[in-house]
C-alpha cells in the first residue's frame, strides 16, 4: 500500500470558526462540513506526488457527496508543522484557536477543480 486517507461527516461549532466567515454565514451552532481524518503515504513514496494525489481524491468525492449532502468546508488535522504547510500549500487556513487543525471552504474547493478541469 502506498497511502490511503479516511473521510467523515463533521460538524464545525460556529465559535470555531474566523470571525470574517462567521459574519456570511446563518446563525446557527454548528455548519456542516466533511472531515479528511487521515491521509498518509509511505515514506518509500516520499516526492512522488502521492500526498498531492491522495489529497485531490480525497476532495473530489467529498464535492461529489456534496450534491446530495451539505458541506461548507473540508477539515483537516494536521499531525504536525510539516503536514500544516503541505495542506496550507493547497489553500486550506488554519483555525484560530487549533493551530494544526485547517479547513478549505467547499466552495473555493470546487472552484479549484472546476479550472483544473477547464
């Protein structure tokens, strides 16, 4: 096996999230979003784009489940500073008050895939 990742339903409290997104968002306790619980590939793969690959996988049946189910954003804990920096190389932000946790609205998600595929 060369990597794998794990995806789940998650619900994001309304107090975790940055302020400026709070300010667009109903008022509600908790936002609907979908949890990539782990991803992880070989060391022995290491530089050959299987994160990159694993991760866009992970993304693209998450936005396909959002046409039947609600997701505003796709969470990520990250293991450590280095994870943190790979996902931040694809735009996911760090939350405020859990430095290794990040989140990627559905919507600029869907928007990557959508010129990626243009």
């Amino acid at each position: 096996m060369v990597g794998f990742y794990s995806l789940g339903s998650f619900a994001l409290a309304i107090g975790d999230l940055p302020v400026e997104l709070v300010r667009k968002l109903p008022h509600y306790e908790a936002i609907p979003a979908a949890l990539i619980g782990r991803l992880a590939r070989d060391h022995k793969a290491r530089g050959q784009g299987i994160g990159e690959l694993l991760l866009a996988d992970a993304v693209r049946r998450i936005l396909n489940a959002s046409t039947s189910l609600a997701v505003f954003a796709i969470v990520v804990d990250a293991k450590d500073e280095r994870a943190v920096g790979f996902y931040e190389s694809f735009g996911f932000k760090r939350f405020p008050e859990r430095k290794n946790r990040l989140f990627l609205l559905a919507s600029t998600a869907a928007e990557a895939f959508a010129r990626a595929t243009d």
